[in-house]
C-alpha cells in the first residue's frame, strides 16, 4: 500500500492544488484537496486491463470552469432546496440562489469549490485520507459554524467514503460524492448499454426544476430497476418524468431498508466490470449525465457526451425540509451528521 502526492496545479484564487494517489493490490485512486475530487479510481476486468471508470477533467482550470462537480463532495446539502429557503427550529434561512430560485448542491462557492486540508492515514488496519475543512454560520445562509470530516479509505477492492460534521447550533447537512461512474474504462463508450440493478421499489417525482414533488413506485415503470435492466431501456423511454430532466435519470431513488444488500449493481457484461454501492442513507439520488454533451473536451482525445457517466449520490431525501419535514435530519451539538458509504469493485468472468 502506498500514498504519494504530487503538486498538481494553482486555483484562480492562488491556492495550492495537491493530487494524492492512493494504491493497493487492487485499486488505485487519485484525490484532489480542490473539492475533495475523486479524479480517478483504476480497475482491473476480466482481461486484466486496467483503467479509469469515473470522469475527469485535465487541469485545475478545467474544473473551476467548466466541471459538472466531477468527482466532488458538495455540500453543505446535495440537490436543491426549493427557493433557497430553510425553517429550522422556528428561525428562517435565506440561501444564496445558484439555479434560477432554487439553492443546489450548497450555493455559490459550496464545498466542491473548497480547498480541503488533508491528513494521510496510513495505520495497520487504516489506508487512506481525512479530508477536513470548516464552514462558518451563514456561510451560503446556512446557519452554524460547521466543522467536516471526510475519510476515504481502501480495504482490498472496497473504497469507502465516511462522512462526519459537527455544528455549534441546529442546521440542514446533506452530503454526498459526485462521481461518474463508466465502467467501459477509460472512457471507450457511453453507459447505455451498461446493466443496472436498484434496491429501490420506489421514487421521486420531480417537476421542471427538478425540485422533488411526490413519491411514487417504480412498478411498471421505466424506473423499475429491480431487476437487472440495460440502462438505454430506461433512458430513452417515453415518460414524462424521463423527458422533465433532459432525457434520463436525475431521480431520488428511496433505498429498502429491509434488506441488506448494495442499494445499486453496476455492470459491464463486456470487460466483466461491476460496482456495488452501499449506504447507511435514505435515499440514491441516480443523475445519468443527461447534460454531459455540455462539459466539452475530457481530454485531448475524448469529447464528453451525453449519458457518458452515472451518479450514485447517496444521501437523505432531497430538500427534505420543504418536501417532507419529518423525515428531514437536523444536525445539532448533540447529534452530529454520519454517513457511511462503500463502493465495491468486482470481476464477472
């Protein structure tokens, strides 16, 4: 197992941009300390063939530019909250607007536009990252000043992502990670035909903004993910809740808890790859890239396009606050924010 880190660029702020890599037997992992970006994750298929499978850009000026969070934590909250409005204990919160009149992924300058300070673990039975930063009260109009902790961590062919805030009064912490996932490797092709299973037999509806709007099941229904499904079946179908997002899935997706298996199978039946996710959340928020074709150039050979990636951003139910107050999470001194969750990366022959 080994970490090395590299100086891999400098912000339009003038701030020190680091990438770390990460490697095992299995897995090697490139992370920024700009955002906490997940620049790469190499794997092996079937063939041995070892490759990228999540999107990214090439500089560091690309991904303050014109990076669709890549990679990224975001946060304060993941998704958009309806008018950049929260109520928490009787107090009211004005966001900063970031789409249209909506609040998303944090606002402005949320914390995938962060430098994070990070800590190299590397223990006997610990192999890894604490990414670490702070966010003060009212920054973006959340209330509280907000201390974050994210682990990332490699056992064997498992990357987990720990997530953990503490606050110095009552507030609104949804986080979640923004990688693309591609299991074809480098990029070769689209997700259209890659295979997906879901544990979820119900989702979320959502209207023009995107803003969730009623939950629904997924019985009968292009969002049946149940059993396995190529995911052109689904990305393509002639659904009103397919087209309201720009043709695809950018869809909560409520996890069932009765059963402890990964919330989400990825497969690709050509080179064997598969990725499995875990969750101790509520709720997968599935994006399939719907708006990719807008990013431009990966690198000099690729030119990013639509459903080129699929997110898995596992989190609590979308502006929970709005849409369903007594499932939201208050995080407060006394019941700080945890999240747990895992990516597994597996070989079908």
């Amino acid at each position: 197992m080994k970490i090395t880190k590299e100086k891999w660029g400098i912000t339009a702020k003038n701030e020190e941009v680091y990438l770390y890599r990460l490697e095992n037997e299995f897995l090697e992992v490139e992370v920024l300390n700009y955002g906490g970006i997940i620049r790469k994750i190499i794997t092996c298929d079937k063939n041995n063939n070892c490759e990228n499978i999540v999107l990214n850009l090439e500089s560091i000026k690309d991904y303050e530019g014109r990076s669709p969070y890549f990679g990224a934590i975001v946060g304060r909250n993941a998704g958009r909250i309806k008018n950049g409005y929260l109520k928490i204990d009787g107090n009211e919160y004005k966001l900063s607007k970031n789409s249209g009149e909506n609040n998303i992924h944090g606002g402005i300058d949320n914390f995938s536009h962060k430098i994070w300070k990070v800590k190299e673990i590397n223990e006997k039975n610990r192999f890894g990252l604490e990414l670490s930063l702070k966010s003060f009260d009212l920054e973006e109009g959340f209330p509280g000043n907000v201390e974050v902790k994210v682990e990332y961590l490699l056992e064997k062919n498992e990357f987990l992502l720990n997530y953990y805030a503490t606050t110095d009064k009552p507030t609104y912490i949804n986080l979640t990670n923004h990688s693309y996932f591609n299991l074809s490797g480098n990029f070769k092709r689209d997700i259209l035909d890659e295979e997906l299973i879901l544990n979820c037999r119900q989702f979320i509806a959502v209207d023009n903004d995107t803003l969730p709007v009623e939950i629904l099941n997924v019985e009968k229904s292009a969002f049946d993910f149940t059993k396995p499904k190529k995911l052109k079946e689904a990305l393509y179908a002639d659904e009103s809740q397919i087209k309201i997002v720009g043709g695809g899935l950018d869809h909560p997706f409520i996890i069932d808890k009765t059963r402890d298996i990964p919330c989400a199978i990825l497969k690709d039946r050509e080179n064997g790859r598969v990725l499995e996710v875990y969750t101790d959340q509520e709720a997968v928020v599935i994006y399939s890239g719907n708006y990719l074709y807008e990013v431009g150039n990966l690198n000099k050979e690729i030119i990013c396009q639509k459903h080129m990636g699929i997110c898995f951003e596992t989190q609590n139910y979308a502006d929970a606050l709005n849409f369903i107050p007594d499932r939201a999470i208050i995080t407060t001194p006394e019941n700080p924010y945890i999240q747990k969750t895992k990516y597994v990366f597996k070989i079908e022959k």
